[in-house]
C-alpha cells in the first residue's frame, strides 16, 4: 500500500509502495534527457558531453520525483543510447504522461554566452539564436529503428498536436515556475528567461511540454559545474521544485 498526503494540490508519497497494481493506478511525468549514443550533442572545450550531462541530471531528477512524489517517473533513454525525437514524444504520449520535461545544455559560438532558459512550443522562434539552437535540436541523429506503429497512426498524430496546442497555456507555466527555480540561490545561473522554439520533440507531445537548457556547456565556467555531482543534483532539485509549483497550480484531474 501506499499512503498520500495532499498539499496545495500536490500528491506527496508517504511511505512505501506495495508490488501489485501501483503503476497502473499512479500518473506519469516523462523525463527526456537529451540526446545519446553517436548523438552526443554539444561538447565542452574540456571534452564533457551534453548526452552525459543530461543523463546524470534526469536520473537524478527521477529518483527526487519519486522519493517526494506519488507519481510514475519514465525516462525516454536511461543508458548512453539514440532515440529519435518521434520516440521521445510516443514514450509520453503512450504512457499517457501528465508532464513532459526534456533536459538539454546550451552551446554558442559566443564564449561568454552563460545561463539557464527553458523552452515551450511554438511554431516561431523568440529570436535568431533560439531559431538557430532549435535547428541544431530538430537535426539530431535518428535511430534506426522506428516509432511503435500505433504511433506512426495520421490520425493519432493530429490529435497528439491537438492536444499539445491546447496545453500551451500550462506548459508557459510550467516553463515559468523551473526558470525561476534555476536562478535561484545557491545556483546563481544567469536568467536567460523564457522562449518559445519550434523544437520538433515538443510539436507531438499531448501534455505540458518543456526543454530546460541548464546552462551553457559551451562555457568553460559553466563546463565545469556541470560535470560536479553537486552541481548537477541542484539542477535537478530546482526543476524539481519548479514542478511542484506547477502542479500545485494545475493538479491533474
């Protein structure tokens, strides 16, 4: 058995889960680390790599969800693997999640370019730069292997951009309450505030949907931090409180 506790909105986990029928009765957050195997993303002038920054900080974020929460974590990749951006948006879609968080780093051609920004849907960009970054997101490698077929249905496909289109409002906010977060103390990241992108993994997810670029790993300074145990593990406790904030505001039904 598992006991609850309700505050503001929010299911909060009480003790420990029984074996039997506890996934089918909890909702889904889908957690999207960017990125992984050939794909390895942006790299730092110290040789880290986005695929395995994002992987260590949606872990980490995954086991605070459901050490604090009364909800199902998934994760779209938890091993150094491609996944197609389709892939990414069906495992949310499929397993019926309430939210949707992709987890991303920045890079720029700009040296001093610092700071966190986190993204919501759009068919245009906030910017020239936001237009450019979401390109290079939009052409990550494929996998060869190819989306489950009732994903690749036409039908089901209009109705997950339905869907999406009708939760823009909640994933502004959502993008809203994990940007604040992220320039809270101790982490100090620069607010780089919040963007719309047409990035193709959000276009067919039918929840709230972000893409949170944690910090610029193309920075040196920034570089650094993000390969720390420490630093990652506030990255993901500031999106975590970011979530609950979300979800004291729109609790699912």
């Amino acid at each position: 058995m598992i006991r609850r506790a309700i505050v503001a909105g929010v299911v909060f986990a009480l003790g420990t889960a029984g074996p039997a029928g506890l996934a089918a009765e909890l909702r889904t957050i889908v957690i999207d680390p960017g990125h992984g195997g050939v794909d390895t993303g942006a790299k730092g002038k110290f040789g880290a790599l986005e695929k395995d920054i994002t992987l260590a900080i949606g872990g980490k974020l995954k086991a605070l969800i459901e050490q604090s929460l009364a909800y199902r974590v998934v994760l779209t990749r938890d091993k150094d693997i491609e996944v197609s951006l389709e892939n990414r948006a069906a495992t949310a879609n499929n397993n019926d999640a309430v939210v949707f968080i992709g987890i991303h780093t920045n890079g720029s051609f700009r040296k001093k370019a610092q700071g966190a920004e986190t993204y919501f849907l759009s068919l245009n960009a906030t910017d020239e730069d936001t237009r450019k970054l979401a390109y290079l997101e939009n052409s990550s490698a494929e996998l060869d292997t190819r989306i489950a077929d009732e994903a690749k249905d036409d039908v089901k496909m209009i109705l997950w951009d339905m869907a999406q289109s009708a939760s823009i409002k909640q994933s502004s906010r959502l993008a809203e309450e994990i940007q604040r977060e992220l320039n809270l103390p101790p982490l100090g990241i620069e607010n780089r505030g919040i963007k719309q992108a047409p990035f193709k993994v959000l276009t067919g997810v039918a929840c709230p949907a972000v893409l949170v670029e944690v910090a610029f790993i193309s920075s040196p300074e920034e570089e650094q931090n993000l390969v720390k145990d420490e630093f990652q593990s506030e990255i993901a406790q500031a999106i975590f409180r970011g979530l609950v904030g979300y979800l004291r505001l729109f609790p699912p039904k």
